[in-house]
C-alpha cells in the first residue's frame, strides 16, 4: 500500500477510520479513541496494511481545516469576547507556567537550554480539535467550559507564532525572524479585519444566486483559501481556519454555512486522527516508557492543575475551573507543529521529537477518559470546605421556607426567575458565575455561589423547607446529582428539570423527578401550537393535540 493514487490513499484512511469508529460504538467509547487506534494499526509501525503516512497527513489537514472552521462558526464572537480575560489572561499565563516548568524538567534530564526550552513550549500547547471532538461527542460543545476552554485554546494557537518565532530566533540553522513575524503581522492585522467585511459580502452574493450547490462550493473554498492563505503568511491551517469560522460565524448566513460544512467536518476529521495514530509507535512508547510516561503527566496532570488553579484565580468557579483544566488537558495539532519545526530548526533532536510525539498522541487517547472523569475528581475537590463552599457560607440566605430553589441563571433560569419574581413567589438562586451572584445580590435577589450539583450547597438553600426544585442547569450529572440529594433529604419538594433527550428524561422521571422537560419538544410543540392557531384551529383542539403528542413521547 505504499504506492498508489490519492484515492487509494484515501479509501485507506476512510476504511481504516470506519472500522475503528464502529469497535469504539460497539465498545460504547468515544469515536476518537477508534479513530486513533485505526491509525496506529495501519501505521508503518505495526504488521499488516500500511498506508502512506505523507499522503494521509495530507488529507488530514482538510479534516484540520472544517473542524477547527465547523468551531469558529459555532462560537460567536460575543462569546469570545465574554471569555476575554480569562481566556487571554489565563492562557498566556499557563504557556508561561508550562514552558518554565518543560524548561526545568528538560534541564533535570541533561537536556541543553534549547532543547529545554522546545520541550517546554510544546507541552504548553492544548488542541481546539480535540477539545471540540471530544466535546461534541459528549454533548457538552454549547456548555460554558467548552467555550470558554475553545477561547482558552485558540489564544494559546496564537501564542504559537512568538514561539516558533524564538525556536527560529535560538536554533543553529535560524534564520531571520522579521520575515517570519511580518508575514503573521499582515494575516492578523490586515487579513482578518478585511475579512470581517469582505467574507459576508463575498457569501451574501453567492447566497443571492440561490443555488445550494454553488454556494456549498463557496463555503468549502472559502474555509480551504483562508486556511492555505494563512500558511503562507507563517500562521496554522488550524487557526486560520478557526479565525475564518469565527468571521463567518458573525453572519446571518451561518446556519447555511454550518450545514454544509459539518459534513465534510464529520468526513475528513476522522482522517486526521487516523493520521494522528499512524505517527504513533508503539515499540519506542515500551522502550521509553517512563519519559513517555513523565511527559504524559506533565501535559495533563500538571498542565490541567495549572490551568483550573489559573481559571479559578480569574474568577470561575470550583466546578468550572475544573471542567476547563480537563478538557485543556491534551496536546495535538500545534504541538506536533511546534515539535516538526523544533526539529527542522536543530532544537530538538530525533528521540525528544519522538518523546514529544508519542506522548501527545497518548494524551490524545487519554482526552476522552480525564474529561470522563473530571466530575468525579470535581466530587472529590468540592467535597472538601472549597472556595465557593466558603463563599456560599457566607451569604446564606436567611431563614426561608415554601420556597424554589432555581439552580442556574442562564438563558431559562433567569425567565423562570422572572416569572417567579413576577407573581411575588419567593425564591433562592444558585449560581456558580460570581459576577452573576453578586449582581443578583445587589438587586435583592437571594443568591448562593457554589455548584448545585453539591449537597452542602443545596442544604445552604434550605432544600429540606423548599416547595420547588428547579433545575435549569444544563449539565446532565450536576442535575443528576441534585436529584438525588433532593430526594434523599426532601420528599415533599417537587423536582423540576430540563434535559436535552428523551433518554435522560425517562432517567431523570425513574429517579423521582416530577416533571423533566426536553427543550426540543417543547420548542416543537409551541411552534406547532402556533401554526394550528394561524390555520385558525379552536384552541381546546389545539390543547388536545399537543397532550397527545406529549404522551406519544413521555
């Protein structure tokens, strides 16, 4: 299999990547744990069918391009800018803790500064990739860690190009760095902000054709011309790709554009980390194995240590900081490019390249389990008397009984609060953004910071006294969690909850639940109501239909 054609190559890594997708559905894992062990098994490392490893990688990046773009489209730009100082703050803050701390490790081993230093900027780097597969998969892509974790990623992509900019600046064979900071000068300060006018312009003409294909055809050279654009000036095909997909995330086109892109994101994905497995061999991980395993420990135990102590300094809380450090706790893309340029340059040599190498694809299939585990882990830390248990002490509410508990004060808990504040019933919130708390507070509103997934944090909301339990959060364990408190302590407290399917409902009801909404029905049914009222249906008609169809789906 090492000569033939394109097609060839890509029947390989599509063949490869559909067997290894259906063992991890079969075993019940995560799709990238499959995708990856497909690729070490076809890899030239182990016997049996090898695919060309170059001509694969290149097919690769097309998966890197439509996932890192499919990304940016789905995370606004206001939601960047939400996650600013945090996101900037706390990044660029890690890969500065990170690299000191590859640096220190590098030099206990006998490694020179240069190679100390590569060490230690390649290990500081989180994927935006992985991060949204895995998430995606989990279900968890809308929830505010992932955001905010994406946000956290895409700065420490940025950070990439001054650190590529020192390894050229401090390797043997380097070369001028002007050029090199230049070029990454002109894509940010030029092309991005042109594209924030030219791109919509560009797609509302092709829109304007109304021809799906033709504009299917736009969207998919659009993500390929930026992403190639923004390699020639010095910066990823990741970054440039995720930067086009925030620009056009910004439109009022994005849904059309989501919706041809996500195909080819679902396609060519699974390409990359078939790739991503092939690099892998599995003979030096056993022949190294207690340096693979030091770096393994130093991207995700230290890094995601780092990263939660870092959120939760700036701000989020126990609970958040926690979910950020997991899902941050990996490397891929950007590492390997750091790592392939690192060698290039004369900064690394080729057993640390294959130690950074192996050990990130090992992080790769380990991403999956840590952000399994991380509510676990997150029991066992709030469990103890943690920052937000202490703050929650202190601003209990006073004395309260035949009250609701509204858990969360997003999108739905703060209209439900509304209502509730509306018809003069009296309520308590729990929140865990401070910032939110605090406002409520100053208006009047009885608010706890703290993780309502806890027993003590409920406890402090007087549960046992309580009327309502209303669990707006969109987390499913958290939800779980409460319940189960709630029905320990309070049987006489009518649980409310939201969920996102049908299986998490008929869950959520055998657990004593009273009533478990799914937001999609009840969308789908308010929009039906609507359009019987507009054929002019009587309303108890109206009210029938809908009670059928919610029985039809209970």
């Amino acid at each position: 299999m090492q000569d033939g054609g394109l097609l060839v190559h890509l029947v390989t890594a599509l063949v490869a990547a559909l067997i290894g997708a259906a063992v991890a559905l079969r075993l019940g894992q995560p799709l990238i744990l499959g995708y990856v062990l497909a690729g070490v098994a076809i890899g030239p490392f182990t016997p049996g069918i090898i695919g060309q490893t170059e001509a694969i990688a290149e097919l690769a990046e097309l998966g890197i391009i439509f996932l890192m773009f499919v990304i940016g489209a789905q995370l606004s730009m206001r939601a960047l800018v939400r996650a600013g100082r945090v996101a900037i703050l706390g990044a660029l803050l890690q890969v500065a803790v990170m690299i000191g701390l590859g640096y220190l490790v590098g030099r206990a081993l006998g490694w020179g500064p240069l190679e100390s230093y590569a060490f230690g900027a390649v290990i500081s780097n989180s994927s935006s990739t992985v991060l949204g597969k895995v998430l995606s998969d989990r279900g968890e892509l809308d929830s505010r860690h992932a955001q905010l974790g994406i946000a956290w990623s895409s700065v420490q992509d940025i950070s990439t190009v001054a650190l590529v900019a020192v390894l050229a600046f401090l390797s043997p064979s380097s070369t001028a760095v002007g050029p090199l900071l230049g070029k990454a000068a002109l894509f940010f300060f030029v092309v991005v902000p042109l594209s924030f006018w030219v791109v919509p312009w560009g797609l509302r003409r092709a829109s304007a054709l109304h021809n799906r294909e033709f504009f299917a055809l736009a969207v998919v050279t659009l993500a390929l011309a930026m992403a190639g654009g923004a390699s020639l000036l010095g910066v990823s095909l990741a970054l440039g790709a995720f930067l086009t997909g925030v620009v056009v995330g910004e439109s009022d086109l994005a849904h059309r554009i989501l919706g041809d892109a996500i195909p080819m994101r679902d396609i060519f994905s699974g390409i990359f980390f078939v790739s991503i497995g092939m690099l892998l061999d599995p003979a030096f991980v056993l022949d190294a194995w207690a340096l693979v395993l030091v770096t393994v420990a130093l991207i995700v135990l230290v890094k995601g240590a780092v990263t939660t102590v870092l959120a939760r300094w700036l701000g989020c809380s126990t609970r958040l900081s926690v979910l950020i450090g997991a899902a941050l706790a990996q490397s891929a893309e950007f590492s390997f490019l750091l790592a392939r340029i690192g060698l290039e340059q004369g900064a690394l040599s080729r057993p640390i390249f294959n130690l950074l190498l192996s050990a990130t694809v090992v992080t790769i299939l380990l991403s999956p389990l840590v952000n399994g585990l991380a509510p676990a882990l997150l029991r066992r830390v709030q469990a103890r008397r943690s920052g937000a248990a202490r703050d929650a002490d202190a601003a209990r509410p006073s004395a309260i009984e035949d009250h609701a508990i509204v858990c969360g004060y997003g999108r739905v808990g703060s209209i439900v609060c509304a209502l509730l504040e509306q018809h003069r019933k009296p309520f308590v919130v729990i929140e865990e953004d401070l910032r939110v708390v605090e406002s409520l507070r100053a208006r009047g509103v009885s608010a706890l910071f703290g993780d309502a997934g806890l027993p003590d944090v409920l406890d402090r909301a007087s549960l046992r006294t309580a009327h309502l339990l209303i669990l707006c959060i969109p987390e499913r364990m958290a939800v779980r969690r409460a319940l189960e408190h709630a029905r320990e302590v309070s049987r006489a407290a009518t649980v409310l909850a939201r969920t996102h399917s049908y299986e998490d409902r008929a869950f959520l009801h055998a657990r004593g639940a009273d009533e478990a909404v799914v937001g999609e029905m009840e969308l789908a049914l308010e929009l039906g109501r609507r359009a019987l009222q507009r054929f002019g249906v009587e309303s108890d008609v109206i009210e029938r239909s809908l009670a059928t169809a919610r029985r039809a789906h209970a």
